[in-house]
C-alpha cells in the first residue's frame, strides 16, 4: 500500500497565495470602475453644460422648461408648448450664466421651437441613429423645476405614436422626467443626442415610468426644416374622427379598420373634400388604413403636393374624394369630466324613450332624463339623432336591442358618434358647462 504524504507546513502558504490572487482581483477592479464611472461622470458633465432652464423674460421671471443647445451652437431647441405664444425667452446655463434668446420658428403640432442665441459655443452631438430597444439612456433637464438634474433608464418600446394626429413615432423609455422635463434632450452613455423629451404617459402629470422624446432622425429633420423654412405646415382638415374598433365595426357592419367619421366643421377641408359625418375613411394617398396613425403620415407625405386621394365607405358604397390642402381649418377642443352610476336594469330591449331620451318628430332630443344610459353616453339636449349604425330608421318606434352607434348633430350642426351599450358600464362622460361631450377616442385633424 501506497502512502502520499503532504506537509501541513505547505497549507499556510497556498492560503496566503489565494488571498493574495483574491486581493489582487479586487483592486484590478476597484481600478477599472472608478475609471468608468470617471468617465461617465465627465461626460454627463459635458452634456449638462449644454442643457438651458427656460425664463420669462419679464419681471414675472416665471421658469417654463428645459432646452438644449443644437450641433453647431447657432440655435437652442426645445418644445413648442415649453415657449407658448413668446418671442423671447431668458436662458440660464448651469453655471448661472443667463441669455435673452428670441423665438425664430415654431411647429405646434409636431411641437418644436427653435430660439436665436450667441453663435461661438458647441452643441450636443448628434447620435448617427435613433435609439434602439433596451439601450440605455439618460434624461437631462429640470423636472420640477429641479435645475440640471440627469436620470437613467432604458428605451422601453419605439416608434410609438402617441397622438394619431400627428405623424410622429416617439421613443419610449423609463428614465424619470416630469412637468419641467420638457425640451430637455435624451442622450446616450457618450454624451450624444438620441431625441428631445417632450411627453409623460397619458393619465398623470407625475411620472409613471412612460415617458416620451422626439427622436433625433425626426428632430433632426424638424429643426433643419424650421431654420430653413422647409417644413411643410401640418394642414388642418377640420376633421374629428374616432379608430373603428370591434365595437363601432359590428355595430356598422364593416371591418374593423379605418376612421370613423364623427363631424367635420363648416368650411374646412374635410367639408370641401365632400366627407360627412358617418363616413369610414379606409384608404389615404393609395394605400390602406392599417393603423388610425395612419392618416396622419399620409397627410404630411401628400400636403406638399397639394391633393391626397382619400376612400371612404358610406352607407356599404365605397366612394373616392379628394382633399385639396389649400385652407387651414382651426380644430376645437374637448372638455370631458369622467363620472359613475350604477348599471341599468338587464332587459332584452329597450325603446329610446327607456333609456332616457324625450324626441321630437324630427328625431331633435328635447330632454335627457337625469342618470339615463343616454345621459352618460353623451346625448344632451338640443342634439338630433341622424341615425343609428349608420342607417335612418323611425325612431318613435325602434327598439334597441344590442350596443348600437348614433350619428347625431349638435345645434351648431357638427355631428359625431354616440356609442350607446345599456347593458354595458356607465362609467363615461357627461356635459360641463352645458357643452356637448366628445368622445375620448375622438381625434380631432
């Protein structure tokens, strides 16, 4: 039998050696991230230096967002609703330097403003692409009113279009911003522009983890355009319409796709193109309506060339009208309040009169009943009902006996859509002030 021996005398050293390895381990590292973060530090430092607080420039000295200097110093950039209606804003570095810069172009819709300032100095570089899903960012700008302050997070979805209004398609990311944040650029680890932070999630003015920039393909094109006054003008078509979901299609009886005409106001181009209320736009420019974002797109790529033709469905008949962007049409705003009831009693069917509505021979509602289904859809008094699911029917004695879509037309004659379910939630809005409710799917071109 075999014996191998091993001295005790040798276990110390072995020990003494591997802590050594492990030491030397750490302080390879504790060199390494110091370094990095350094690096980083330095670099968010640099960008920072470029970021603005925006000032009235009035005694008020009422602070209105964040804003950024653009490529090659000649211009600060920041959001359209940031400046609202001024000519002249006070800018103020993070080193208490101040500017009075002056407003030189502004697009609301697609919400860019660019201001006049000293040239001399070197803006954010731009990054060559936009930004990818799962790369990280950062948000500089004053959230709050908290000057310069820089968050971290990551690109949670992209090109996402936030307003089918507006033919924009926005980054999505998680690094906090809040009122404030707006105008404030997003960049990446290297300090270079990736977009402009422009919007907080629907349903809170307070971060929620959804924020949304302006990409810097996008910006790039926006500003360029401004300051050389190429950037076709959005036209208003004077057009409120709503996405045909699987409620609206089965209660018309078309696929679920397209816009849903609810009205279009006197003397816009919509009427002048010959739409009406109850129309389903299908198909824009050649080419179908996918996604409701869609039209939008199509407007901006066909406003330069003057016409765009547009398919709608009416009454089954597919028709082809053509709007001609010659004349802007001013688009109204909504007031919704939100408000809850009590479900009604489940019954099979239920006669208009049931559900809250008192009629004239000419289908004009003279009275609402009070906590009524149709109350909460959004019939007020005043409004005539034109037809329901898209077809003229003898309202004395029409019987409801599924969700049904009413087209119906306020005294002032714009028309929309009232999507009318007795047996579903009454949660919904109600009128404010005496106005007539719009729907909060409706958008309004």
């Amino acid at each position: 039998m075999k014996f191998t021996y091993k001295s005790k005398r040798t276990q110390p050293l072995r020990f003494l050696s591997e802590a050594l390895a492990v030491l030397l381990v750490l302080a390879l590292v504790a060199l390494v991230r110091p370094a990095a973060a350094g690096a980083l530090d330095l670099t968010m430092a640099a960008a920072l230096d470029k970021v603005y607080t925006l000032h009235t420039n009035d005694a008020e000295d009422r602070f209105l967002g964040s804003a950024f200097l653009w490529g090659d110093g000649s211009v600060v950039v920041t959001n359209a609703h940031v400046v609202g209606d001024r000519d002249e804003v006070r800018l103020i570095d993070r080193y208490g330097v101040e500017e009075t810069g002056r407003v030189i172009a502004k697009d609301a819709a697609r919400d860019v403003a660019v201001i006049s300032v000293t040239p001399g100095r070197e803006g954010l570089v731009l990054a060559p692409a936009d930004a990818a899903l799962g790369d990280e960012v950062f948000a500089l700008g004053a959230p709050l009113g908290v000057e310069f302050t820089l968050t971290e997070g990551r690109v949670s979805a992209t090109a996402r279009q936030v307003d089918v209004a507006v033919p924009l398609a926005l980054v999505q990311h998680d690094a906090a911003v809040n009122p404030g944040s707006s105008g404030g650029p997003l960049v990446d680890a290297e300090g270079r522009l990736l977009g402009m932070n422009s919007q907080i999630a629907d349903g809170s003015r307070m971060f929620v983890g959804i924020a949304y920039a302006i990409g810097v393909t996008d910006l790039q094109r926006i500003v360029t355009g401004l300051i050389e006054e190429t950037l076709p003008p959005l036209p208003s078509l004077g057009l409120t319409v709503r996405p045909v979901d699987r409620q609206v299609a089965a209660a018309l009886g078309v696929p679920a796709a397209g816009l849903l005409v609810d009205g279009v106001m006197a003397g816009g181009l919509a009427e002048a193109a010959g739409l009406m209320g109850g129309d389903v736009i299908v198909g824009a420019n050649g080419a179908d309506l996918v996604a409701a974002g869609d039209l939008a797109f199509a407007v901006e790529a066909a406003s330069l060339g003057g016409t765009m033709p547009i398919a709608v469905l009416r009454g089954g008949t597919r028709l082809d009208l053509t709007l001609d962007f010659v004349t802007e049409a001013e688009p109204q705003g909504m007031i919704l309040r939100e408000v809850g009831a009590g479900s009604p009693q489940t019954v099979d069917t239920y006669r208009l009169s049931a559900l809250g509505l008192v009629l004239d021979d000419s289908g004009r509602v003279t009275a609402v009943t009070d906590n009524s289904p149709a109350l909460f859809a959004g019939i007020t008094q005043g409004d005539r009902i034109l037809t329901v699911n898209g077809a003229e029917v003898d309202l004395s004695v029409y019987e409801v006996s599924e969700p049904v879509l009413i087209l119906v037309a306020a005294p002032g004659g714009v028309t929309r859509h009232i999507y009318l379910d007795p047996w579903g939630k009454t949660d919904g809005v109600r009128p404010v002030g005496g106005a007539n409710v719009l729907d909060p799917d409706v958008v309004v071109f």
